[in-house]
C-alpha cells in the first residue's frame, strides 16, 4: 500500500539500514534509487505533482559553493574529475530509456518529507525522463517520475493516491492531530491517507475536506464501504 506515513527510522529500516540523506541516490539500493522531496515551506527545490500522480522533481544544486549562490549556478551535469553528478546519473539513465538502449525505465523509490521525522511512503515510480529547464537565474534539471503500476493496487486508485498534494497531507496531518480518526482509535502508527469518497465515485484527491488519516486496521475494514 502506498501513502503511508512513517517516521524516519521506519524509513531507514525498510530501506535496509540506509540512512538516506542527500535528495537523490542513484541506484543507492541496487536494483533502484531513491529520491526525497519536502512540502516544507523553506524547501530547497521545486517539486510538482503533475496529471496522473507524475511528480516533476527538480535535479540538485551545485556542490561547495555559498548557499547565497547555490541558486544562481547551473545545476552540473558532471563534477570537476569528470564522473557525473547525481543529476548526471538520473539524466544518463533517463536518456537510456528514451533511446531504447535500456529495454525498462529505472525506478525510483519515492519519500516526501511532510514535517520533522515525518515522511511520506510515496510508492515506486518509472524515471520516464529528464530535462534541463531554465528557471529564469540558471539551468535545472528536471525527472519526470512515473507512479509505477502494480497488481496489488488498482491503477486508477494508485493515481488518485499519488496525486494529493503535499499541502493538502500537511493540512490533513495537522488536522487530524496525527492519528486515526476513527473515535474508537487512537493509533498514531501504520497511518495512511485516506479517500471519503473514493475516486471510482467522484471524490477529489485535492482538497483536505475528501482525506482523512486512517490506521491500517480501519483502512482495511473500510475496503470499498462508505463510512465516515
Ligand atoms: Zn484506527
């Protein structure tokens, strides 16, 4: 199930011990990467959900350089000894998918920060493409992100579920005091976002008064019923 919350080391332990820190880390587990991305209001980059839950995500600054400038410098392709950056990577891998010299796009894992220790499980993505924009002060990159289809969730759910906005989670979170919202629960752990009024039947995925946070327990015992 995607759209889960969990805290930081919940997140470390899924992703086998590895305390990931840097926004992008190509290939950090093998057989896929892993990217973060924040709804905080001081974020550094530029990330957006686009139509059919695609997150447009940004590419990273320049290394080593005063924080005052980082935004005025072209994002680097490749570091000063030649081996490429992680934009370089993501892009590399990208441009390999669209000239068909990798038969499938890599994947990516997804987290987006919602607050301190508090993350969001987005899910797995295909890395469909990558770009460079120009962002009216400098070159940036940017990865289009794929949500990436599996059996277990219907398709036309997963989309719905990737496409909250960040602002919305946080809206919801807060709201909701960080815990199910069944009045018979209190649960703060194993949480997710959930749909009143699913898709299949006309509910939005962009306002907060549709989401509401639920345990896995009562996620679950909601299947597809009406209650709230
Ligand atoms: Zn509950």
């Amino acid at each position: 199930m995607t759209t889960n919350l969990i805290k930081y080391n919940e997140l470390v332990a899924i992703e086998g011990g590895i305390h990931v820190q840097g926004g992008m880390n190509f290939e950090i587990r093998g057989s896929y990467s892993i990217v973060l991305m924040s709804t905080e209001k001081n974020a550094p980059y530029v990330d957006e959900i686009l139509d059919e839950g695609i997150i447009k995500y940004e590419g990273e600054d320049k290394r080593g350089i005063p924080p005052e400038l980082k935004k005025f410098v072209d994002q680097p392709m490749a570091n000063k000894s030649g081996t490429l950056t992680q934009n370089g990577l993501f892009f590399q891998a990208a441009k390999n998918f669209k000239e068909s010299i990798i038969e499938k796009p890599a994947i990516i894992k997804a987290y987006r920060k919602l607050r301190r220790g508090i993350w969001v499980d987005m899910g797995f993505y295909n890395l469909i493409d990558g770009f460079i924009e120009h962002d009216g002060n400098r070159k940036v990159f940017k990865f289009l992100l794929e949500p990436l289809f599996d059996e277990i969730e219907p398709k036309a759910d997963l989309v719905h579920n990737r496409s909250i906005p960040g602002e919305v989670m946080v809206e919801v979170y807060e709201r909701d005091g960080g815990r199910c919202t069944r009045p018979d629960c209190t649960a703060t752990d194993n949480l997710h976002f959930d749909h009143k009024i699913p898709y299949s039947k006309g509910g939005s995925s962009k306002t907060a008064e549709n989401i509401q946070l639920l345990c896995a327990r009562h996620n679950l015992r909601k299947n597809n019923k009406l209650i709230y």
